[in-house]
C-alpha cells in the first residue's frame, strides 16, 4: 500500500486514469482512517448518513444507489448506524420485507457533525486553488466521470488492442 504522503509514481504521471485512481485511492484511505478515528464510522457509513441527509426516507436499494455503495454494503452500514441509534429502520406494510431507512434525530445531528467536518477537508485540500481553477477542475471531472461509460461500453466484436 502506498504512503499517503509518498510522491506519485511515474507510471501515474504517464497515464491520466491511473493518477485519478492514486488520487482517489490516497483521498479514500486518509477519509477512512479519519472519519474512523474521529467519528467511529467507515466510509460506507459515512456516505449513507450524508445521502440519509439528502434525502431521508429511502429504501435499501434506493439508498446504495445514492450513496454509491452496493446492497450489502449498504444492509451492514445501515445495521452499524441502527445500533449506534443514528438510523431507524421503519418496515413497510406493502412490500414485505422491504425497510425504509431514516435518520433518527441524533443522526441528524451526527449527519450535521461529519457534513461540517467533511468541508473542513475539502477545504484543507482545495486552498491552494482559485474559484476558476476550481470551478475547471469540477467541470473536468464531470466530463471524465461521464466518459468512464463510454470507455467501459464493450464494443462486439472490438478488440483489445
């Protein structure tokens, strides 16, 4: 595992998908280790409490999508946060098993605590940058985000190379 703090590699240097990797690799692990250590919560649950705040009331599936983590992860986080009295999972009368998950009023406060501390960091890692460079910067990775489909789309009969 790379140093949080070690240069990046020239293979990164020479590939833009890999330095986006190493960037999101070394934002990943510094988040998990902080929010672990500050807030006793991984990322999962980290972004399930900030998408519960966006918006409330979502079933389990709904959830992993806006949270942007699979079913599973998602079950086990919301049982974390339930036991931790964060999360209340509320059963629906129509649809069997199906569980609507919602922050409780201490969640609220909790989703209020890690959303201020979250732009504390973003903070911390955007200073050095103006509102131009910073708007480009957003801008370009949104861009980038929505071409990752297109590179991803397996073309029949393409080859590899």
């Amino acid at each position: 595992m790379t140093d949080l703090a070690s240069p990046i590699t020239p293979l990164a240097r020479d590939s833009l998908a890999l330095l986006v990797t190493s960037l999101a690799a070394r934002l990943n692990r510094g988040a998990t280790a902080y929010y672990q250590q500050h807030f006793g919560i991984g990322m999962a649950e980290f972004r399930i409490v900030l998408a519960l705040g966006q918006e409330n009331g979502l079933n389990i599936g709904a959830l992993a999508t806006v949270a942007e983590v699979d079913k599973a992860a998602a079950s086990r986080g919301l049982r974390t946060l339930e036991q931790r009295g964060l999360v209340e999972l509320l059963q629906t009368s129509s649809r069997g098993r199906a569980a609507i998950a919602q922050l409780t009023i201490q969640g609220r406060s909790f989703e209020f605590d890690i959303r201020k501390s979250a732009q504390r960091r973003e903070n911390k890692l955007t200073v050095v940058f103006s509102a131009t460079e910073l708007e480009f910067a957003n801008d370009f990775l949104y861009k980038l985000t929505g071409q990752v489909a297109i590179m991803n789309k397996t073309i029949a009969g393409e080859h590899p190379c």
